[in-house]
C-alpha cells in the first residue's frame, strides 16, 4: 500500500483474490488492483479468524447479528470447479487433489435443491467452496489423527479410502457460476 500509494482496503482486497504477492506488487505498482478477480481453479488467500476469549469480547467486537459454526478438526481447503475440472487446494494454496480423490469424484454427483437452473447436478456451473475436510464414520467426526493417516499416504488405495472416509463439509460459497460472492452476505 505504502510503495505504491495504494489504498490498503484496495491491496487487501486484490491479496484476498490472488493469494500471489508478487502478483499483486505488480499490479499495486502499474495501478491496477482493480483488475484482480475471483478465477476458479486459482486458489485464494484465506479469511481467517481471529483468536476471541468469550462470547461476550465476540459480540462486542462485531455489535452486530453473528451466525455460529462449529469448529471442525480437519483440513481447511477450497474446492474449484472449473468446466469438467475440480481442484482441492490446501491452505498453503497447494494442489491437493490427488490425496482426496473420492472427494473430487463427488462434487461431480452435487445436486441442486434449487429451482434456479433446470440442470439437477452442478455439472454446468462453475464454483469455489470454502470448508473442511474430515474424517468421518458411523454419523460422526473421527479425530483428527485418523485423517492424518490419508496424508502421509502418497497412493489413496481402495483399503484407504474404505478404512478412513472422509467428507468435505462447506460452510462457505466463495464464487457462484461467474458471480463473486465475497461481499455478499454468508445468510
């Protein structure tokens, strides 16, 4: 912001998008942060939280409605589609895709429980999910250090992929058939 007189609102907001620093210096420096968009299958920076002590230090904070989450013990990742093509991208924004993939072979099967498009799967639309990745058996959560059994794997076996199932639970819509959602509201 300061190197280029740029307006930090503006660098954050363009850093936010990229995920590429050096991308966004180039961009800072020629005047152009207007020009960094949302693109599938390009992993963002992620949003995230900050450390709070009660309920009462949140709500003050926020002075406003909040919506609660669980917290989930897993691997924060984005899912992009793209066309015929998903990708998982971890939080250091690596390709990860190849370790999960009974996770891309699903986001294939989503169906739609909206009367917004005639197509009942998302095979016609693009998107980028936020959420997480965990271990899951019987209706529950399994620690943490089952999951962590499938990442030290290089080959995701059939015997793997039975013995630790996993689901990617989303809580947020980063992108929506060409819409960037980010400063719409997650309700």
């Amino acid at each position: 912001s300061k190197a280029f007189g740029q307006d930090l609102k503006d660098v954050r907001d363009a850093m936010l998008v990229l995920g590429d620093i050096s991308h966004l210096g180039l961009l800072a420096k020629r005047n152009l942060l207007h020009t960094a968009l949302i693109k599938p299958l390009i992993p963002m920076s992620y949003m995230l939280a900050d450390v709070m002590l009660t309920a009462e230090d949140i709500v003050n904070y926020y002075n406003k409605t909040l919506i609660c989450e669980f917290k989930y013990d897993g691997i924060r990742s984005q899912m992009h589609k793209f066309g015929q093509q998903i990708r998982l991208f971890s939080r250091s924004l690596s390709d990860i895709s190849n370790t999960f993939p009974e996770l891309i072979n699903a986001a294939f099967r989503i169906r739609l429980s909206s009367s917004q498009t005639s197509s009942p799967t998302l095979s016609n639309i693009d998107f980028i999910f936020d959420g997480e990745i965990m271990a899951f058996q019987n209706a529950r959560p399994l620690h943490f250090q089952e999951l962590q059994k499938r990442l030290h794997k290089k080959d995701q076996t059939q015997q793997i992929i039975a013995e630790i199932p996993l689901v990617y639970v989303v809580f947020d819509v980063l992108y929506f058939n060409g819409e960037n959602l980010l400063r719409k509201p997650l309700k």
